[in-house]
C-alpha cells in the first residue's frame, strides 16, 4: 500500500524528506547517518566525562555548524546532527534532544535548560497513513538570545522569537514573538520584557 503514496515520485525517501515532503524512514542513506550521529554524540559524550580536549571537535564533526563560545553539555540525542546550527555563545545544557530530521536553527547567545526537546518530526493525524509509517518535518527556528527553561518541549515548525523567554516545563506548539514571556502547555505569552 506505501508504493501508492509515492506513484510516479522517482526520488529516494531521503530526497523526500529533505525536501519537507511525507516520506518513510527506510532509506539506507538515512539509516547510515543516523548510526554515524549516534555514534559521534556517544563519542563526545565520552570524549566529555573524560575531559578529553577532543571532545569539541567531535561535536564540531556531530553538529551543522557550532558558533565560537558555544558549549553543548553531554549527553545530547540527535537524528541527523548536520541539521542543528548552533549559534555563537550559546549555552546548552544535559540532555538536549534534538530531532532534526529538519532544520532545527539555534541563535547567538541562546541559554538552553537540561532536558529540552526540539521536535521537528511530524506523523499524519489519519490512521491509515500514520499505519503507513508516513512521516515529515518541520524546522525549528530559535532567534538570538532566546532562553528555554528545563524540560521545554517545542514542537514542528516552532519559531521563537529574539529575546523571548520560556518557562521550565512548557510546550510550544506555535510560534511565540520576540521578548516576551510565555509559559505553560500550550504555552502563552503571559507578558512583555522591558
């Protein structure tokens, strides 16, 4: 039943996510960098309770790109990895999990809590398709200087805007503007900063 869903498409289930598309997730491609990433952050994890100096250059090789000054703390959880960008000064803390089966897009100077999830991964609502193992993405964006608390949740296509603050705990499932706080599941701006 899955052939139906792509008739006529010659491209890869790969090409197909790239592309922000439904797809499944059996494409040899993928399947390689997924062991490749898990196998790096694994690495960099080890790299960082040993006090390794190494250890940077292993999330350097994990990541998309790492800005100057920013510090990841291990352990992390990616997919991919070459799809997380990670800004300038930016501070990330335990057991970040990112899903970056699409572009998952970090800021300059952003404060990351333990135990956040950024989730790019989408699955239709319909059960059939759902059944199908279909699945797609959506990008995550966080602009400069945003802060997320520990165990913030932030869902598919999520862009938080400069500035903005989240509290501990909340799930962001639309877009929140620049320098505000918001808090809650789903969260909310509950005010302005400055």
């Amino acid at each position: 039943m899955t052939d139906d869903y792509f008739a006529g498409d010659p491209r890869t289930n790969r090409e197909r996510m790239l592309a922000g598309e439904l797809y499944i997730a059996d494409d040899p491609e993928s399947g390689r960098l997924h062991r490749r990433a898990v196998q790096l952050a694994d690495a960099y994890h080890r790299a960082e309770v040993a006090g390794d100096p190494s250890a940077r250059d292993l999330l350097v090789d994990l990541v998309g790109s790492l800005g100057e000054g920013a510090h990841v703390n291990a352990p992390l959880f990616v997919d991919y990895g070459e799809n997380i960008h990670i800004g300038a000064r930016t501070f990330v803390n335990y057991n970040l999990t990112a899903l970056d089966v699409a572009p998952i897009t970090i800021g300059e100077d952003c404060q990351i809590g333990p135990n956040v999830q950024l989730l790019t991964p989408t699955h239709p609502t319909d059960p059939q398709p759902r059944r199908d193992k279909l699945e797609a993405a959506e990008p995550i964006v966080l602009e400069d200087n945003v802060w997320l608390g520990g165990g913030v949740i932030v869902c598919p296509g999520v862009t938080i805007g400069k500035d903005s603050v989240v509290g501990a705990g909340s799930v962001v499932t639309k877009d929140i503007p620049a320098g505000v706080v918001a808090v809650g599941n789903p969260a909310r701006v509950i005010r302005s900063i400055g």
